[in-house]
C-alpha cells in the first residue's frame, strides 16, 4: 500500500500459530479488521495504523517491537 | 476477490456498458430526436446504472469499511475529485466560448464518468496491490 510496508515487517503469523491456531478472521474481529487485511498486512503488503498495530500487540500480549519490525533503508 | 473490489468492478462493468451504448444511441439518433427525447435517451443510461449501483450497494451494506478499505477509498476519491474539477473546470470555462447546447452536457456527462472510472479503477488497483 506505501512505501513503508516493504521495509516492515512483522511476527503475526508465529503469534497466531503460538496463540493456539488463532485463525485471521478471528484476530481481525478482536482488533476491528477484515480477515482480508489481516492476510495483508501478514503478507507485508499493508502497513496497519499505530492503533491497529498497539491492538494486535495487546491481543498476543506482546509489546508492539515484538510483533512489528522496521528496517530502515 | 473481495466484495468491494467486486463492487467496484460492477461499478466499471456497469459505466462502460451504459456510457458505450448512450453514445453510440445519441451518435445514431441524436440529431433526428427533439429536446424531451433527447433528456429521455440520456434517462435510459442513468437509469440503469442507478439501479446496478443500487444493487451492488444492497448486496454489500452489511459489511463495515475497516481502515484499509477506507484508506483505500480516500486515495481514490482524492484523485477521482481531481479528474472531475479539472473536467468541470473545462467545461464551464472554457467550452461555453466555443460550443454550446447538447455539447456541453455530453462533455460534462464525460467528465463524470471519467471520474468515475478513475475512482472505481484505483479502488481495484488498491485492493490488487494490497491482496495477500
């Protein structure tokens, strides 16, 4: 979607499989997105909002660094 | 394929095919009709992509925008808005001095649906480039 979609990165698929399987429309239903997104933004190829990303974080119980990674150019 | 991106696909599908068939009706015919059905011929296009519109509304008003979908849908009206100033602009600055009447609405009419097109355009393009 932007530019700084290629250069994040991020640990949602591991989280799922950790958090017992956790399907993508079940994670986007407790953060507020479609399963479409969720796929998308696994995939890197959309960048969330800092508030849909503190959501996620909270929803694996993990700190926003470790499920989303930026890499500078 | 997701549904606002086939949404959006009824939305082109449905333009290209009215606006098509409109022009080549009032290429044929437009000059032999009066000014009553000549606003009728225009009615027919609009009409149905009023009702397709409609419908692909009614199939899909259940499902709330998040905020990819609304990031997307910003980006492409912004732009869409640009094509469709710039297209009024011409045709009620410049085109009044040169040509008037029927040519005008035709050239306002284009405007619109290039605008249209253009949005419902980036609309896909944004769900194809941001697909998983």
């Amino acid at each position: 979607m932007n530019d700084d979609s290629a250069r994040l990165t991020n640990q949602i698929r591991t989280l799922r499989f950790l958090a017992g399987e956790m399907t993508q429309a079940e994670l986007g239903q407790r953060v507020g997105l479609t399963r479409q997104t969720i796929a998308a933004i696994e995939a890197g190829k959309y960048a969330p909002s800092l508030s849909c990303a503190f959501r996620m974080a909270e929803v694996f119980g993990k700190r926003l660094d470790e499920v989303f990674q930026w890499t500078p150019n | 394929m997701e549904s606002r991106e086939r949404q959006a696909w009824v939305y082109i599908l449905s333009t290209l095919v009215a606006m098509a068939g409109y022009a080549l009706a009032a290429w044929r015919w437009h000059e032999g009709l009066g000014p009553v059905a000549r606003i009728g011929l225009l009615a027919v296009p609009l009409s149905f992509m009023g009702v397709v519109s409609l419908g692909a509304w009614l199939m899909y008003r259940g499902e709330a925008p998040d905020e990819r979908d609304l990031a997307i849908a910003q980006r492409a009206t912004s732009v869409a808005y640009g094509v469709l100033m710039a297209g009024f602009l011409y045709v009620g600055m410049m085109l009044p001095f040169t040509h008037g009447g029927w040519y005008l609405v035709h050239s306002a009419l284009a405007a619109i649906v290039l605008a249209e097109l253009v949005h419902s355009g980036l609309v896909v393009r944004g769900y194809r480039r941001s697909a998983a």
